[in-house]
C-alpha cells in the first residue's frame, strides 16, 4: 500500500468517524494494535479450560494478541459500536412465561454479521478514495481477533464484570467490528474517566449458572449462551434446570445490569423481532422440523446452531416448563422418532422432569423473579 506522505492523517481519521456514523454506526475510534496488556489474563483463562469446546480460542492465541499477523501490514484497529436493543424487547413478559421460548435479543433479527461487515466494507471504499492502495480488512466476529480490549483502547467504552464491553450513555446492548488498517493515524484514548462497575456485582449475583466466577472472568462452560450455542453435545445435567426457558444465548448479565437503564435503542429495521421467533411458544418451536427450521431461520444467527441443538435446547426447556399433558405427549412422540442420541438423552430427561411435577406444584425460581422485577423497572423506554 502506498499513501501520500502529504495525507492529513488527522483529517482522515475525523472523516472516517463522519463517515462511519453516517452508515449506522454510533460510534468509531481508532487504536494501536498492541494487546501486550492481555497476554496473561487470556492465557489464565485458557489455561483453566474456560474456553471449553471453542477449541479455535487456543489454536490461534497468539494471533489474537498480534492482529498484525491476522492482516499483515496492519498498523491501527478502527473499532465501531451499532446499537442491536429493538423496541418492544419484551424481556420481562417472555422470562416471566416459561412456556414461552426466550431467545437472546441480538439474534431475533436479521444476522448481524452480515449487516455489518456490509458496512465496513462501504467505510473501507470511502477510506480508498483517499488513498491509493489501501490495505484494510473489515472483521465482525469472523476471526481470531480480540474486540472488546481493541474497542476498550479505541475509547469506545470500559469492560465491565460481565466481560462485556460498557459505555456511561449506551450500555451493552451493542454489536462491535473492526476495520485492520495500514494506516498510521491518530489514535483516541481510552475513558481514562470511566465510571466503571465500581462495588456493584448485580450481573455475577444473578447469572443463573454462576458463570462469572469472579470479576471480570466467565467460565464458559457454564454460561448458558456458550451452553446453548457453542457447545456441540451433551448439556451437563446439573445445568439444565438453572437453564430455564432460555433456548438460545442468554441476556441476564445485561438486563440486571444498571448502565443498561441508559441503552439506546437501534435505529435498525434489519433487527427488529421477526414474528416466527418471538413471540412464541416453546411447544410451536419444538414442532418445526429441520426443512422448517431452516426456512424460518434463514438470514439469522440461531441457523448455525442446526436442528439438532435447536431440539436439544428445547427440550431442557421443556422440561423446565411447569407440567402439562401437551408438553409431556409432545415430548414423547419426539423421543419416539428421533435419530440423534445426543437430542434423545435430552428428552429423556425432560419428559422425567414433567412427569415428577405431575403431582408437584414447585415454587418460582427467586432469583428469575427478582431479574424479571429488575428488567420492567430498569429498561429504556419501550424496551
């Protein structure tokens, strides 16, 4: 790549954060690519097996702290934020049906990755009308490489406990990309300023699987949206009942927490609620077979799961659901025709759960109940 020496460097760097909000983003900084700082926490957190099955954590973890290596020539990281909360989220009323499914708000939309590497990849264009050559490369979760540090250095926000990234005026309820650039300009500073979490544990108290096993650190081997997205097999039986109605990801750590009173809802059509997954009964889902499941999940995340996983997650749902005679014969005609071991281990377990609370009438889980109470008083607006 060649640049022209005369380039303002600081001019472009102020046009590409113009340019970047007026394709969506709310947000753009620009950092250095040295991650030297992570290196022992990432290697603690692999050393403990935290990653679990996402093998690729380790298999490229020098790579991540040396995004140089993923595009060479490399110089700076332009880190965006979009905003993903749609109005009408409804977290309060679906946590507070357990016989309806509740899927992670970032994914009842059109997926993500695709909408934003679009939108990088028109950034970069703008970026090469200035400059000949440009060497650049978008990333939207598609590569060994770590945002949250590089958003957090590029002053887009600090990382909270939950390990997600936080902003004073956003919250959470944000996706982030990156555009690797061979461009030596001006760099933003991180919020020397943050406010931070400060003593609040809110989001580590209400994890329903203690995933968060101490500040900052989640062992993804118990969080549920590891659990129910990434994790290829088996559920651990001790899991399934702390996994409630959450058949994919899990928003918990973010709805407790008190920064989100102040996320900003997305301005996105693309992720609006599609009617086919919410709102609707895990009875209507655990229906579709695997033709149907991929028609109403074509263009969004929960497709890569498969059907396979699809039922499996279900079905702990199902059997976390209170008992009723259509759960429990919708259960059992499944059991009867399925070829997966994997999802008929499941179902065993779920159709043993619904008919042990045949003559049971067991108490609301206190601590969903106290996260339902905090979501209908703390979310913006008509969230």
């Amino acid at each position: 790549m060649s640049f022209n020496q005369s380039l303002d460097l600081s001019s472009l760097a102020q046009d590409i954060k113009r340019w970047g909000r007026e394709l969506g983003f709310q947000q753009v900084g620009i950092t250095d690519l040295d991650l030297s700082a992570e290196v022992d926490a990432l290697k603690a957190w692999l050393d403990k097996g935290y990653q679990g099955e996402m093998h690729y954590m380790s298999a490229h973890g020098d790579m991540r702290l040396h995004p140089e290596q993923l595009h060479p020539g490399s110089l700076r990281a332009i880190s965006v934020r979009m905003d993903y909360l749609p109005e009408h989220a409804q977290f309060a009323s679906t946590l507070e049906n357990p016989e309806q499914a509740y899927i992670s708000r970032y994914a009842l939309g059109r997926d993500y990755h695709k909408l934003m590497r679009n939108r990088l990849k028109q950034l970069a264009q703008k970026i090469a009308t200035k400059v000949e050559d440009l060497n650049a490369r978008p990333f939207v979760d598609s590569a060994p490489i770590l945002e949250r540090p590089l958003a957090q250095k590029a002053g887009l926000g600090w990382i909270g406990k939950h390990s997600l990234l936080l902003d004073e005026q956003a919250g959470s309820w944000f996706f982030l990309g990156e555009i690797l650039i061979g461009l030596p300009l001006p760099t933003d500073t991180p919020q020397q300023d943050a406010p931070g979490c400060g003593n609040c544990t809110a989001c580590i108290t209400i994890c329903p699987t203690q995933a968060i096993v101490e500040p900052y650190v989640v062992d993804a081997r118990r969080c549920i949206s590891y659990l129910t997205i990434e994790h290829p097999g088996v559920i651990d039986e001790n899991l399934r009942p702390l996994m409630g109605n959450r058949i994919y990801g899990c928003d918990d750590c973010q709805l407790i927490c008190p920064w989100n009173r102040y996320a900003q809802l997305t301005q996105e059509a693309d992720f609006s609620p599609r009617e086919q997954l919410h709102p609707q009964s895990l009875l209507d889902l655990f229906a579709w077979d695997e033709t149907t499941f991929l028609n109403q999940t074509q263009g969004s995340p929960i497709r890569r799961i498969g059907h396979e996983r699809w039922l499996r997650n279900i079905a702990i749902a199902l059997g976390n659901a209170p008992y009723s005679e259509a759960t429990l014969s919708a259960l059992q005609e499944k059991h009867a025709s399925i070829q997966s071991e994997m999802v008929s281990e499941h179902l065993v377990w779920a159709i043993a759960q619904q008919q042990e609370k045949k003559s049971q009438n067991p108490s609301e889980n206190r601590k969903t109940k106290r996260l339902i109470n905090s979501v209908k008083k703390a979310l913006p607006r008509d969230a």
